[in-house]
C-alpha cells in the first residue's frame, strides 16, 4: 500500500482487523490521545476539557463572514484553534484519525440541539403548525420546511487524499441534533468546490481568492429546492470566514437563507481570550 495516502491505509487495516479485537489492533496500529500523544488513549481527558464549554458564539472572529450590507448570523464552536484542541482537529482531517469521528459527531449532534432552537423562523414557531412532514418533540417549535444542513466542500484533491470529505461524515449528526432541539432538519451536501487549493496555510488574501470561483451547487438529480429554504452551514475550523462567506453568497443567490455556521473550532485573533458568552441551553 506504499502510494496509498495514510487515510487510506488506516481505514483498510482497521476494516480488516476490526475482528480481531481491540487489544491486537492496539499493538499493530498504536494509539495515542490525538491532542498530547499521550499512549493508550484515543483522546484523554484532559484534552477533551477544551472541548466541555458547549457551542460558542464566535463570528466577531470571522470579519468576512459579514454581508456588504452590514448582516450577519450567528457562528458558533465548539473550541478554540489552539493547543491540544487544534491537534484533534488536524490528527482527524489529516492524519487519518478516523477513530475520532464518532467522537466529534457526538459534540457537534450535542451542539446542535443547543443551538437549535435559534435556528428556527419566528413565523414557523407554534403549535399550530402541525403536520406529517413535520419533525421533531412534542412541544417544541415545529416548522413546515426542514433546515438544510450543509456541509462546506472540499476539494476533489483533499477528497482524494483523505479517503472521504471529513466535513461530511460530521453532517448527518448535526441535523440530528437539530431535530433533537426541536427543529425539523435534514443533511444536504449540496455545494462542491472545483480545482483550488486546500485551505490549510493559505493567509486571507489567498484564502478569498482560492475560494472565489470554486465553489458551486453541485449537480445532482435531485437538489433541495433552495428557494427560501433555511441553511445552517457546517465547517471544521473557522479562520477568517472567507470560506464560510463564500458558501453563503453562492446559496444565497440560489434564494436560500443561511441563518448561521456551526464549526468545531475557531481561530482566536492574536492576543484574544476565548470566544464570546457559551449559548445556554434552551429552557424545557
């Protein structure tokens, strides 16, 4: 398997000895905790503690996430970009740590329910609406059209070398979540990114305009109807915004309405403290 990327070789060997038991599949490939490499855990404790403050707002970090017009949305994460917490998340998209995605899916699906309830149309809240296509509990707010949850793309390039588009794989327990929280969600990998570079090391004048022509709606036979559907956007790391900006522009011309981002983590300004006030969980 020389030429094969490390992804790749991981994915095939786990798959093979997943048989075999935890303990052999330990001494062939050993694992050590992805944020300090301490041995024998996948992710210890004490790393995992960067990860305990629930979703936070964080868009006052991402200067190009803002509209012409002065609009936002909200952007929330889950850590900073720092330290242990960046390991994971550079062990997991780039250094084959497949291991962590369950792991990572369980807080993003836990931050979703957090968040969900923001998400959701005044107009589209009470119990009034009540119908088949509806989901979520009993009790909470329901809305007649489902939230688009939509993961940014990568490049067929990163695809390629990663054996699968990360970002992805995390989108099904997000609009989990969200039902969980109450609002009606489904997952739509609806946007593609042609040629470009991956995103990693590029500065922000580079990050924009690697971006701006890659990013399209996919072509697939049967696209959402984006018309004034609702979309939350699904990222692992917010750096400058530029790349969660673009995804919005390129929705928002095909009339949907991105109401905000939820990413793993975000990149403090130099200098900075932690991101804003954590979201406090809805009131049952």
């Amino acid at each position: 398997m020389g030429g094969l990327p490390r992804a790749v070789v991981v994915r095939v060997l786990a798959r093979l000895l997943a048989g075999l038991g935890t303990e052999l599949l330990g001494l062939l490939l050993p694992v050590a905790c992805a944020g300090c490499g301490r041995p024998d855990e996948r992710w210890c404790a004490s790393c995992r503690a960067a990860w305990s403050h629930g979703p936070v707002r964080c868009e006052s970090r991402a200067g190009r996430w803002d509209r012409l017009d002065g609009a936002s949305a909200p952007v929330w994460a889950l850590a900073d970009a720092t330290g242990p917490a960046r390991a994971v998340v550079v062990q997991w998209k780039d250094r084959g740590r497949t291991d962590l995605t369950p792991l990572l899916a369980a807080l993003l699906r836990d931050a979703a329910t957090v968040v969900a309830p923001d998400l959701v149309a005044p107009d589209l809240v009470g119990p009034d609406l009540v119908g088949p296509d509806l989901v979520g509990p009993a009790g909470k707010g329901r809305q007649t059209r489902p939230l688009l949850v939509v993961p940014v793309p990568s490049t067929a390039a990163a695809r390629r070398r990663r054996g699968e588009h990360r970002v992805g794989r995390l989108v099904p327990g997000v609009a989990a979540g969200c039902r969980d929280g109450g609002t009606a969600a489904v997952a739509a990998p609806v946007l593609v990114r042609r040629g470009g570079r991956d995103q990693a090391g590029l500065g922000r004048a580079a990050r924009a305009r690697n971006l701006d022509d890659g990013v399209r709606l996919a072509r697939v036979p049967r696209l959402p109807d984006l018309h004034e559907a609702r979309v939350l956007l699904v990222d692992d790391v917010l750096t400058t915004g530029a790349t969660l900006a673009v995804c919005r522009r390129v929705l928002e011309r095909a009339g949907a309405d991105v109401v905000g981002a939820l990413v793993l983590a975000s990149t403090p300004p130099p200098g900075s403290a932690r991101a804003e006030t954590p979201t406090a969980p809805a009131a049952p």
